[in-house]
C-alpha cells in the first residue's frame, strides 16, 4: 500500500509498515508543520492512504468531496504503551486493502467506511 503518515502518526507505527513492505511517507520528515490542507493535497497527489489521528481531516476530507484518489484512516484508538503501539496500528491497517477512495474510522472492535466519493 501506498500510506502517507500524518505528522501526529508514531514513528514505530510507520517502520512497522515499512517493514511489511508498504511505501509509507511520514509527513514529520518530509514537510514538518504542514497545514492539514497541504497534508491531504500531499496525500491526493501521491495516491496515498491518509494515516491520521487528526479528526479535523473528516470534516476537510468530506466537505471538499475528497479523497477521491486516496483515502483517509482516521484513528480513535486508545493509545497502548509505546513498545506496542506501531506493531497495534500496522495490525489494524493490514486487516483490510481496500481503503483507498474511502473516510474510514477505526475504533476499538469496529471500523467505520465512508462510500467511496
């Protein structure tokens, strides 16, 4: 999968999915303090999947009719310990491949899916 990791996203969480050989960009390295706009245009452009702990992605994602290309992850998830966490996340990710083009919301025993727009 093609995944863009927002500034907020754990760093283990994105080696653990590099390491399960997924293409995953980490917007803290590659554009620190990026605007949530600029984020999920990074993410359209590069046909990527939106891996955010942001809320504030729904309501941008949403009313501009976005993501069309991409998609968005948004997590409300309890954070467990920080030895755990990046092996937890890349668990919830690899359940399924068909995020891209969906708003997803992924809560504790549930994962909620927007149409595709």
């Amino acid at each position: 999968m093609r995944l863009l990791a927002d500034e907020n996203f754990p760093g283990d969480a994105v080696t653990a999915l590099r390491s399960a050989g997924h293409d995953v960009v980490w917007v803290s390295t590659v554009a620190s303090g990026a605007s949530e706009v600029n984020v999920l245009a990074m993410a359209e452009d590069g046909r990527r999947i939106l891996l955010t702990f942001d809320k504030g992605f729904g309501e941008l994602a949403w009313r501009a009719g976005r993501p069309a290309l991409s998609g968005v992850l948004l997590f409300r998830l309890p954070l467990s310990p920080a030895i755990s966490i990046g092996a937890t996340l890349a668990a919830r990710i690899l359940e399924r491949d068909d995020w891209a083009g969906h708003f997803s919301v992924i809560e504790p025993g549930r994962v909620r899916m927007g149409a595709p727009t």
